[in-house]
C-alpha cells in the first residue's frame, strides 16, 4: 500500500503556474519528473538583453521563479535578474541537495541532480522582494555582532546562513542588501546564528571525545573510523580555528599510533 501511494503521489504532478527560471536542459528534465511546470533555460551564465526582455515578459504573463545552481555561476545569474527584475520569486537549494549522487556524473552542482523532497521543499519555500524596507531592522552592527562580518570564519558563517534562510550565498558587501531584499528579520537571523553556535559546540564536544579516544587506540580498523567521523564533523565547520585544531590533534594521534604500530 505504501509502494502504491508512493507510485500515485509521482504520477499526479505538482501544478507550478510561474515560469521557473533555470541553467540547462538537465535542469528542466529533473523538474519536469515531479512537476507540471515550464521552465526557461539560459543555457550558460552570461545572459543577454533579449533573455532579459524574455524573462521580464514571462514575469508580466506568469509570474517567474528563478531556480539557478547554488554555485557562483548560478548566483551570478541570479543576481542578473534580480538587478533587471525585482519583482521575480526565488527558489533555492542547500549545496549538499544539488550534490551528484554519484561519481560518475561528475562534481559540479546542479537541479538536475536533486531529489524531489529537496526540489518540494526549495519550490515550498519561494521568496520575494521585500516591499516595505521601511520594516527592515537588521544593521551592519548586527551582522558584526553575529560574526558575519569581520571575523575569521565570516564566510563560513554567511554561506551557513544563506543556506538555513535558503536566500544563497552573498558576500560582505551584498548581504545586508540581500537580507533586506528578501524581508528577513533580525530575530530570523539571530535564531539562525543560535542553532549554528548549538551545533558547532555539539561538534566542538564531539572532536573533544574523538581526541581521547584517538590517543588510546592502537587497532588499524578503530584508527580508521575515528579518523572518518572526525573528518565528517569537521567538515561541516571547517571555518572554525577550535576544530581544525582539535582535527589536527586526531589526525596527529592517529598517525604517531599507526607509527609504533609498525
């Protein structure tokens, strides 16, 4: 009965009415798997005034959502448009959801290669321009205050950020605009930058119990394990001076145990 649900739940299409903007035809093949829409493909990253008109016509009939890579060619059109065009919809996917499944199609990332939960979710979850700017309460004080600005993990602090907002990531100098474009509150910054100072302490703990434990083992098998969780959590955080030096004391145990191993 699940197996039947399932299957129906893949034939009866979602309906999208606006036109979604997106890179390439690969793009277009995986939407249309899952969704009743129309799409329009820029076919590349340097888009030109006749796209510009086209996507500005297909807003006035339909309405637009634009739906690029979450990677710099990606933003690059999606700053494009929204320069031209303030009034478009934007969707947005996480890094990690636009990752190919597999090796062999290659590392670059792309719609083409996300699920339809992640697709449903970004699409769910569309944002616009933000009208009354007068309502905006983020400062720039705010944004050094939460370490997204002028620190030395900032960058790593503002991807995470755009990603949990789903807004894609901006720079220094862009951000503050970008937040404003797309009406986020400071409170919705701040719980943001809460659960990410949570989780990198629970990631700061967790490297603590694996440099314990990296000092007492000598089997091959238990080295190999601690040395890919430690990697898999450092990862998520790799901004961070605390845990690359805490991953570093792992990797340093590790290597001297296998030394007197030999």
């Amino acid at each position: 009965m699940k197996m039947q649900r399932r299957c129906l739940g893949l034939t009866e299409k979602i309906k999208i009415p606006q036109v979604v903007v997106v890179e390439g035809r690969d793009d277009t093949a995986n939407l249309k798997r899952y969704f009743d829409l129309e799409t329009y493909e820029t076919r590349g990253s340097a888009l030109s005034d006749a796209d510009i008109e086209r996507i500005r016509r297909l807003q006035d009939l339909h309405g637009v959502i634009v739906f690029t890579d979450p990677d710099f060619n990606g933003e690059r059109i999606r700053r494009l448009i929204m320069t031209e065009i303030p009034a478009v919809q934007h969707a947005f996917l996480k890094r990690d959801e636009a990752t190919p499944k597999s090796k062999t199609k290659g590392r670059s990332l792309g719609i083409e290669h996300a699920s339809f939960e992640d697709l449903k979710t970004a699409l769910a979850g569309v944002t616009s321009h933000f009208e009354l700017s007068s309502d905006f309460d983020v400062t720039k004080n705010d944004l050094v205050r939460l370490g997204l600005l002028m620190g030395s993990d900032s960058r790593q602090r503002r991807e995470y950020l755009g990603e949990q907002l789903r807004i894609g990531y901006s720079n220094g100098k862009q951000l503050l605009k970008r937040l404003e474009l797309f009406g986020v509150t400071l409170t919705e910054v701040e719980e943001v930058m809460d659960q990410k100072e949570y989780d990198l302490e629970q990631s700061r703990e967790e490297l603590d119990k694996l440099v314990s434990l990296s000092a007492n083992q000598t089997d091959e098998a238990s080295c190999k394990s601690i040395a890919d969780k430690a990697e898999s959590v450092y990862e998520k955080y790799s901004g961070s001076e605390e845990l690359s030096l805490a991953y570093a004391k792992i990797l340093f145990n590790l290597s001297t145990q296998q030394t007197e191993l030999k």
